[in-house]
C-alpha cells in the first residue's frame, strides 16, 4: 500500500490550501543525493508569497524518504512523501498519483535531479495566469532554452529523435507544443483528467497531452541543468518502454487499432513462412508442416498484439488464458476461411481470386472483434478480475 508521510511540522501535503497555491510534484527513484539540494533551491527560489508545498512521489530503494523527511525539517513550507510499495507505470505512474493527491489550483512537475530549475516555477505560473493557459510546458527548444544538461552527442541525439517521432505521430495533439519530452511543466488543477491517463515510462507530458490535452497551452524557455548527483535513468530499457508507449498511444483508437491488427498480422506471414520452410527442409510433410508454421506466425502475432495493442488491457486475464483464446481465435480463421471461400464462389458465383479477397477481409475484421471481445474483454461483472502475468 502506499503511504503518505507527513514533515516533521505537522503539515499534511494532501491537505487543501489557499487559493492558487502551488503544489510541486517530484517523482523519485534512488535520489537521496540530490533532494536535500532541490528542497534548498525550492526554498530559495519560490516567493514567499507563494503557497507552495512539495510533494515527493517516492519509487526508491534507497533512504531517500528518509533523507526528505530529514531535510523537510529546515523547509518554510510543507513537504511530504508518498512511498510507492508497488511501481506501477514508471515515474509517469509516480506523477499520476501526485496529481491526484495534490489540491492546489496549479500543480507543477519536476524532477528530482536538480536538472529543473526552480526558479522557473513562478514563471510557469505566471505564464498561465497572463495567458489561460491550462498547461505550460518549459521547454528546450524555443529561444532561450537549452538541452545543455544532456550529457554527450548520444543523449542529444536520442531526445531530438524522440522529439520529433512523436510529433510526427501526434501532429495535432502536440502542435504548439515544441518539447513534448520534457519533464517540467505546470499544469491546472482542473485540467487534470487522471482517470483516462495510462502511463508506461516517464514520459508523462507526452501522456497528458495525447490523451486529455487542455485546450489551451503555453510554454517558457529553459536551460536543461547538468545532474546534481546520481545516474540518469535513462536507459535502453526505458527506451523500449517509449517506444511501447508511443504504439499504445497510437492505436488508442478503434481505427488505429485496426490499422495495427492488419499491420501486426502481415507482419506474421515471415515467421510463418521462414518456419514452413524449415520443416519442409526436414522432410515434415507439407500439411502438418502447414499447420506447426501457422504456430509460430500466431504466437508471433501474440507478442506484437499483447505488447502494441492491448497492453492497457490484459489484466482481466492470465497470460496463458489469452494465447490460448488467441491460438483458438486463430486456427478457427484458417479453418473457416475454405468453407467461405467455396460458399462465395458455389453459392454466389464469384471468382477464386475476388472470394479469397473477400474471405481473408471477412475473416480478418472477425479476427479483430474477436481478440477484443473474447481474449481482452473483461469478463462479466461479478467474474474474478486476474491479474496479468
């Protein structure tokens, strides 16, 4: 379970403030070297006129808690940390309960690295309030920012790349939006939509803005800091994680997600056939041959879809209940497309060619609703939801 922690003051970080205060929220993973610091720059930087609190969204293994907890003693204002037992969704997951926790009118994300200048927080705020703007975005690349913190060519390289594949994916949802990868922004409290939002890695701005994007947006410039202390945490992993991310993103809707389906099963025709031809250079006769190859394009397509399409949807049931329902799914398309095939050309005089068409259409849209309703349907209510392996 998670566990909110209050300072040492006796102040509460989920207790209601005062009318547009401000609610810092800092995801956390291994930072303990680096919050004391971020807390005396908070401390130096935020007015005193401005009701702040900080609240630290914690993932760590480490004495970070601690370590805030400890420093939280010297802070003017309230500072707390929710401890997360149980990771869920990476750091963007962190940011999602600290929105939810936070009460303030505006809520600004940062991370807790120092990479993020505090002293720009009254800025974004600022910029919100001069221009009604529900979300503001400090970004990298307009005049005046900079990636400098980026440590070398690589890193660069990677966020410029990322940068521009999502705006090429998301060309409406992100225009006006120059630095959809940062991790620094301030966002109005009642723009925040944390029931719609599922995110995979930290890339939540990304997630925000895809998903439940307010109307209006603004941004300020800033100067990307070198790291306090620590590793980054960006890594190959994480990589593949924005790269799932972004898919899932895309194929959110029911267009898309056919378009992927279509994609996802053409793409299953090389496993099969790089299979039939192994099993045929073993002597394995061609009909079971035939029938082990169309395995290896289903379980294939298994993976592609699990991890593409219908990530956000596998916990009602285990992962062998899926491949099975999946496998099922699929053979019965191979098994029914013959006899539709013959029907379309006896019974309504088509063409071999124009029937095939048709069938493999046909069977290929009823592959889509059945993966949907039978594999990554919830089951009915009052079924025992089952958590995915």
């Amino acid at each position: 379970m998670s566990e909110h922690t209050a300072p040492a003051q006796g102040l509460d970080a989920v207790e209601v403030p005062e009318p547009g205060a401000v609610t810092l929220v800092v995801p956390t993973f291994n930072e303990s070297a680096n919050v004391r610091r971020l807390l005396h720059q908070i401390t130096e930087s935020v007015p005193a006129r401005m009701a702040c609190e900080v609240l630290f969204v914690d993932d760590s293994t480490d004495d970070t808690p601690e370590v805030v907890r400890e420093a939280a003693k010297d802070c003017p204002y309230p500072v707390a940390v929710l401890h997360r037992d149980e990771p869920v969704g990476g750091l963007g997951g962190a940011v999602v309960e600290g929105l939810e926790a936070a009460a303030s009118e505006w809520i600004v994300v940062m991370d807790g690295d120092c990479q993020h200048p505090p002293s720009l927080v009254p800025e974004l705020i600022e910029a919100g309030e001069r221009t009604n703007a529900a979300l503001v975005v400090a970004s990298r690349y307009l005049e005046g920012g900079s990636r400098a913190g980026l440590a070398g060519g690589y890193r660069v390289a990677v966020s410029r790349g990322a940068t521009l594949l999502a705006k090429a994916l998301f060309p409406r949802r992100l225009r006006g939006i120059s630095d959809p990868m940062s991790g620094f922004f301030a966002i109005r409290r009642s723009a925040v939509t944390a029931e719609v939002l599922k995110p995979l890695g930290y890339k939540i701005l990304l997630e925000l803005a895809v998903r439940s994007r307010p109307r209006q947006v603004a941004e300020v410039p800033f100067v990307f800091r070198d790291r306090f202390a620590g590793e980054s945490k960006s890594t190959a992993r994480e990589g593949l994680r924005f790269l799932r991310h972004l898919a899932g993103l895309r194929t959110a809707s029911p267009a898309a997600r056919l378009a992927g389906f279509g994609l996802i099963g053409a793409s299953g025709f090389v496993p099969n056939l790089v299979g039939l031809w192994a099993l045929t250079a073993l002597t394995v006769p061609y009909v079971p041959a035939e029938i082990l190859a169309n395995q290896l394009g289903v379980a294939w397509n298994f993976l592609l879809i699990e991890q593409l399409l219908f990530r956000d949807r596998r916990a009602h049931r285990r992962w062998w209940d899926r491949l099975g329902r999946f496998g099922l799914l699929a053979n019965a398309d191979l098994v029914l497309r013959i006899p539709l095939i013959a029907l379309l050309v006896d019974r309504f005089g088509m063409g071999v060619l124009p029937a095939t068409a048709l069938a493999l259409v046909m069977t290929f849209v009823v592959r889509v609703a059945g993966a949907a309703a039978l594999v990554y349907h919830p089951p009915p209510r009052g079924g025992r939801a089952r958590r995915a392996a």
